[in-house]
C-alpha cells in the first residue's frame, strides 16, 4: 500500500495528515502555534519560521509513529496553509522575514496607497480580486520604510505553505491559489503581476515560479529528511490555500457549488468561471481555484473557531472535567447541553465577526448583548448555542452577497472543518441558509485536498477533478427545518442592525475593534 502525506498550516495549529491512496485517514498529529505581536509594532503577527519548522518536523514524525509507518512508506506529499501570509528569503534561499495571515501592521502604507495612487486599490481589485486588507504589497512596503536592511537582501517571497514545501525539496515557488491572495495575481491569467509591485515603488523581480496545484517539485533533500524522518525518496509536489484545496477535499470542484470550511476561521465560497469579474461594490473577495479554469467567490467570518476556543477554555472547566470522566471531548458536553436550549437562545446577540466588507472591514468589540441576569436562560449552554448561531448567520449573509452577484442559486452546501463534527452546528448550518447540508466522511478536506495534490504529482490520480470524485465520500445529510429558518431570518435582520450600532462605538472611540483592516 502507498501512502500520501498533506502538511497543512493553518491559523492555529499545523498537522501532518497521512493518507492511504483510497482517501482513508490513517493517521494525523497536531501541535497548536500562536503568532506573536512585533515587539513595538502595533497590530502585527509575525510568524516564527524557526520555531514553526520544530512544530512541522514534530507533527510528521509523530505522525509516522503513530502510523507504524517508515519515511519511506510516504510516496509523496504536499502542504497547504492559511493564505495570505508571507515568506520572504535572501538570495540563499534562507528565510528573512514572514508574517501570519491577518498581520495588520501597514496601516500607515494602506493609508499611503489610497492617498498616493487614487483608484489603485479598486484597480488592482478588478485584476486580482483582492483589497489591500490582507495584501503583500502595503506589508513589503512596511518592511521597505521599516527595515530597510532586510528590505534590500529580499531576493524571492512565497507563501507559507509553499515555505513548508521548500524547506523540504529546496525549491521556492507558489500556486495560483495561495499566491492569488497576495492581492499581486491575475484571477484570468494565474500568474504574477508585477507590474503593480513596480507602480508602487517596490521590487518586481521577487515573484517567485507559479506551479499549478499537483505540480511535482523534487524529493525531500537529505537535509530534511534528518529532520523529519521522511526518505529521500518522499516526492514534494505543489500544494495550494487551505480554503481551494479544502473544497478539493470535499468534491466541490465545478461552477455553482457551495461549501462553509468551519475552521478558526469560517469561510464561505462558491465555485465561479475565473473570467467572471469581482463585485463592483469590493463586498467579497475572489481567488482563484485549486481548479483551473475556476476562481472562487469567498465570504470570511473571522475568528469563530478561535472564539469558540476561547469560551472554552475562559468559561468551561467543569466541562471540561465531565469530558474527562466521559471520555468524550468538551465541545460534546457543550453541544449536548446547548441542544437543550430554544431555537434562537433566548435572544442572546453575539457581536464578534461581522459578515465581508472587503472594501473597508473592521470589527466591532467583542461582546454578547442581550444577556439575562436569569442564570436559568443566561448560562455557558445558551451562549455557546448563541454563538454557534451567530457563526451561521454571518455565513448566511455572506452566501446571500456572493448570490447577488453572481446570480447562481444555492441550495446545498457542504460544509466541513472541525466545526462540521458537531451534529447541532450542522443542523443549525442547515436551518439558517436553508440548505442542504451534507458532510463529507473525511472531516479534514483541507488535508485531503493536500493529499489528493500528492497523488496527482505522482501520477495516482489524473487530476485534481479525478480525485475530488473519486475519494469524496458523505457521512451525513441534514435537511433545513423552515420553522426554524424563520426564526433566524428574523434574527439575522436584528444581528445587522445590532453590529452597525457596535460598530459606531467603535468609531465615536468608545470600544475597540476586534479587528481591522491596515488603513483603516
């Protein structure tokens, strides 16, 4: 039997996942990491690449062991990665610089851009698909006017799934899909414009080689197979974005499909024609697709894996104790005791994420309005449902305007990530859109989707497509109840007119923001 190894990167935790070659899950190993605020530097998330690659090296040995496997059982393997952060190397090939994906830090660069280049940002917009929130540009021109020593050795940038991949084989290079969230990309033409990077003062000559998803790269070198216990004869193959590869893995792969990854952060995306333009009004991001010919319409909620991170461990000791006497993990207690509450949780309003304001986003201050002093309605059960309602209903709005501007009716979604394995989220996924919803039987697409790109650069699968149709298999269906959609419809109209309140608070400087974009 031959197995297939997929190293993904996300916001708060990376994984090596190993397959076999009929998509079955044999083994994965997991170590949580944090991105650190900049000693002195406002808003940032650097990304520890030293300490990080101990975390990957750890996580695929761990993972071969608990396996029984050798290194040399692993025929080949790929990596994917929270998108738009970056990776800059000098001339050696040896890593300068790099930042997670939500560093903020360019505020003052964003503000430059707008002001110095009228238009520019719509401009590149309509090219790639992307606003400067999370772009590389204002973020190199930050390193530029910041550390200029380090600005002038920058020789090559990519992604940080693609640092993974070259920290294993030695070759630098991107795909279109985590690449094309630098906000530097043609959604048309797949490749590099640096053009824009010259417009604005910066180097043009960084761009590193664009290899499309599945794209053998080499082997491991002999250098990391000492650190990671992979064999030298371990094919490194072309990886892409966590969010494109993990619709790979859950066979939403042709135009019109629809899929919510429930993972730190929940993103929602509908398959398009990579020709179709972006939204004049900047609302949605679009990137292109692990698929060719296709590009994606995505809608973000920030933080709602991490928010449920942080209710449990700031408010559920003793169930985290029951989990350990049951054997069970907490996030069960938690869903067993919130499917005991009503419908709509006694009115509790979350106000974390807002839906997608690609043009001009930010965040109001954390917070639950609504909240009785009753402890019988206001407990940890009712404000866990609230916020597993909240994440929904931000999803909802998000799909409603990708539907507006594409015009493609959805009436089934597949959703998936950790926040799938949850029977009551589902269901609430599936009452709030109105949506079918179905659930893959590997809950981690992400790494499928990795995995899947393995096989294709050795030839196992003939395509992307191929392998999304031939591995996919579903777990469960759960169909939308109306009588409850009717409740969160009502309840989504309050949630707006709620968080535009909250986000004024934040503009008259009474609260901070969650979160914003740089520039802003």
């Amino acid at each position: 039997m031959q197995y297939l190894m997929a190293i993904d990167a996300g916001t708060g935790s990376i994984r090596a996942v190993i397959f076999d070659t009929l998509g079955k899950q044999i083994s994965v190993a997991q170590r949580e990491w944090t991105h650190l605020e900049e000693e002195g530097v406002a808003n940032s998330m650097s990304f520890d690449f030293k300490a990080n690659w101990v975390l990957a090296c750890e996580c695929i040995k761990e993972s071969l062991k608990s396996a029984n496997l050798s290194g040399k059982d692993i025929v080949a393997l790929s990596a994917t990665s929270m998108r738009e952060g970056i990776v800059l190397y000098d001339k050696d090939g040896d890593e300068l610089w790099a930042v997670a994906n939500v560093d903020a830090r360019a505020g003052r660069e964003v503000k430059y851009l707008k002001e110095n280049f009228k238009g520019i940002e719509e401009e590149f917009y309509a090219e790639s698909g992307q606003t400067f929130a999370l772009g590389a540009l204002p973020r190199i021109m930050w390193l530029k006017n910041n550390r200029p020593e380090l600005y002038e050795r920058v020789v090559k940038i990519s992604m940080i799934g693609d640092w993974i991949l070259a920290r294993l084989c030695g070759v630098i290079a991107t795909d279109p899909s985590n690449g094309g969230t630098t906000g530097i990309f043609s959604l048309k033409n797949r490749n590099w414009i640096s053009e824009m990077s010259k417009r604005v003062g910066l180097k043009d000559e960084i761009f590193s080689e664009v290899l499309e998803v599945g794209t053998l790269m080499g082997s491991v070198t002999d250098k990391a197979s000492k650190e990671s216990r992979l064999s030298t004869s371990t094919k490194v193959v072309m990886g892409g974005g966590d969010v494109q590869l993990g619709c790979a893995g859950l066979g939403v792969v042709d135009i019109g499909q629809a899929a919510i990854l429930g993972g730190s952060f929940w993103q929602q995306v509908v398959n398009i024609d990579k020709n179709t333009p972006p939204p004049l009004d900047m609302s949605i991001r679009v990137n292109p697709h692990v698929v060719s010919n296709l590009s994606q319409a995505e809608g973000i909620t920030f933080f709602s894996g991490l928010v449920m991170r942080w209710f449990r461990d700031a408010f559920c000791d003793m169930e985290k104790l029951e989990a350990k006497e049951r054997g069970v993990d907490v996030y069960t207690i938690m869903e067993e005791k919130a499917s005991k509450i009503p419908v709509g949780s006694y009115g509790i309003l979350p106000i974390f994420s807002d839906s997608m304001k690609y043009g001009k986003w930010y965040h109001a201050a954390p917070s639950f309005l609504n909240l009785s002093i009753n402890p019988d309605i206001c407990n940890r059960a009712s404000m866990f449902r609230s916020l597993q309602e909240n994440a929904a209903i931000v999803s909802s709005i998000n799909l409603d305007k990708i539907k507006e501007f594409t015009n493609i009716k959805i009436d089934e979604i597949v959703f998936a990530g950790g926040a799938s394995k949850g029977e009551l989220w589902s269901q609430i996924v599936a009452d709030v859109t109105g949506c079918r919803v179905k659930i893959p039987r590997v809950r981690e697409a992400t790494a499928l989707g990795a995995a899947m790109a393995a096989g294709v650069g050795v030839g196992i699968y003939k395509s992307i497509v191929d392998a999304a149709r031939e591995l996919v298999v579903w777990d469960k269906v759960y169909e939308p109840k109306l009588e409850n959609k009717k409740v969160y419809d009502e309840i989504k109209i309050k949630f707006e007119k709620a968080y535009e309140v909250q986000l004024k608070l934040v503009d008259d400087n009474i609260t901070t923001s969650m979160w914003r974009a740089p520039g802003l």
